[in-house]
C-alpha cells in the first residue's frame, strides 16, 4: 500500500472570481448592510431613542473596512494593487465612483451563516473616471487601473482634434 500525499488544488481553481460591479449596486448593498446592522444595535441597546446617529457610525465603523493596497499614482491616473487571497471571498467585484473605489467581496451563500459580504473602500482624492476601470490578475495580485477624469477629457480632445 503506498501512501500517496492529496493532491492539492491547483491555485487558480481557488482564486476568488473577479468582475467589475455597478456602483448603485454596491453602494445600495454597503447601505442596506449598515441599516441592517445599526438596527440590530439599536434592539440590542433596549431599542432606546435617541443613538440613531451613534448606532450608524457604529454599524458603518463595523461594516465598511479600509482597502489595504499598493497604490501608484501617475500624471494620468492610479493603480491600485490587492492581494486577492487577502479578501478571502469566492465573489469579489470592484466598483468605481468619481472619488472613490470599493470591493465588495462575497463569501459563498452555501456556507452556514449564509452569505457574507466585506466592503473595502479606498477614498480617492483625484476624480476618476469610473468607465475607465480595467482589471488585470497575476497570480495572486489583482491588478486595478484607473484614469483620471482630467485625463480621459484631455485624451478626448486629442481625438477630436
């Protein structure tokens, strides 16, 4: 009898799938999640009035968490890179509004809490333009590019001209 060691899954069949989301949608879903979770503060505190505010900040504190990246910023615009095993997610889509970008990673709705979902936002202090996400994986490092709106108007008029 020989002892054959498991086989181990191939690193890309465990990469999380990643696919650029619609903003509404992922603001609409961080809202909706930090509504549900200042609600669930406010029956824990003995449903007392007045803490609305104090229980939102909470529930947002809780929910939306800092991306940690390495960010290059150019003249024309910024990539932004993230480990994506660091996410720990099966879904993971990357949202862009002017100011700023979110991950939404989503765990498997099959696990026995249900499905989970992990909002990272980076704040960014150039305008972007949100149409001009491009994604790029290398192994394990997700690759973001995004240009900058004065940018992307510079580039138009070249165009046209």
């Amino acid at each position: 009898m020989t002892d054959k060691p498991p086989t181990a899954e191939p690193v890309e069949a465990r990469a999380p799938n990643v696919k650029i989301g619609n903003a509404t949608e992922c603001s609409k879903s961080i809202l909706d999640a930090v509504a549900k979770r200042a609600y669930e503060i406010y029956e824990r505190s003995g449903c007392q009035p007045g803490s609305d505010r104090k229980n939102w900040f909470l529930a947002e504190s809780e929910i939306i968490k800092p991306l940690n990246c390495g960010l290059l910023k150019s003249k024309e615009g910024i990539t932004v890179s993230i480990c994506r095993s660091s996410l720990g997610a099966k879904d993971i889509d990357i949202c862009v509004e002017p100011h700023r970008l979110i991950v939404m990673a989503r765990n498997d709705s099959n696990s026995m809490i249900g499905p989970t979902a992990v909002y990272r936002v980076l704040p960014l202090a150039d305008e972007i333009e949100p149409s001009s996400l491009k994604l790029r994986a290398h192994g394990r490092v997700l690759e973001i590019k995004l240009s900058k709106a004065a940018a992307n108007k510079r580039a138009l008029l070249a165009k046209a001209a």
